[in-house]
C-alpha cells in the first residue's frame, strides 16, 4: 500500500512540475523596432569592447578609427530608423 502511495505521489509530483501551464513555444511577433533595439545594443557592446582591446594595444590606431567609425556609423544609421518609426 506505501508503495502505491509513494508512487502516485511520485507520478503526481512530476506531472505538476513538468507541465506546461502554457504554451511556452509560441513567442510574439518581433518586430522591426525589436530588431533595432537589439541590434542597438549590440553594436555598443563591440564599442565597448573595441575601446577597451584598443587601451589594451591589440589595436593600431588606423584599424580602431577605421573600425569605430563604421560602428558609429551604423549605431547612427540604426538610431535614426529607430527614431523614424517611433514617430510613425
């Protein structure tokens, strides 16, 4: 008889712990401003680490202002389409 309790209490616990409450696959839609925001901070992160690798010596300084600037670059591209349909 404990050995049934045990089980069913067993087979109890484990169906409650591992059921989806919810359907946790299905995601909502990302959209373009989802997008930029990520690709946003992205971009600021390799600043960052691009300053620091710079301070660091493991780059020329022709390779940090050529590579900075296309990150600022595209940070200001990606900024402005942000900023363009925020207002939409």
């Amino acid at each position: 008889m404990g050995l049934v309790a045990a089980a069913i209490l067993t087979i109890a616990s484990l169906a409650y712990i591992f059921w989806p409450s919810e359907n946790s696959f299905s995601q909502r839609a990302k959209s373009r401003l989802d997008y930029l925001r990520e690709r946003k901070d992205a971009i600021y992160e390799n600043l960052r680490d691009l300053n620091f690798e710079y301070k660091a010596g493991k780059y020329p300084e022709e390779d940090y202002a050529t590579q900075r600037g296309l990150l600022e670059n595209e940070a200001a591209n990606i900024m402005a389409e942000m900023d363009t349909l925020e207002r939409a």
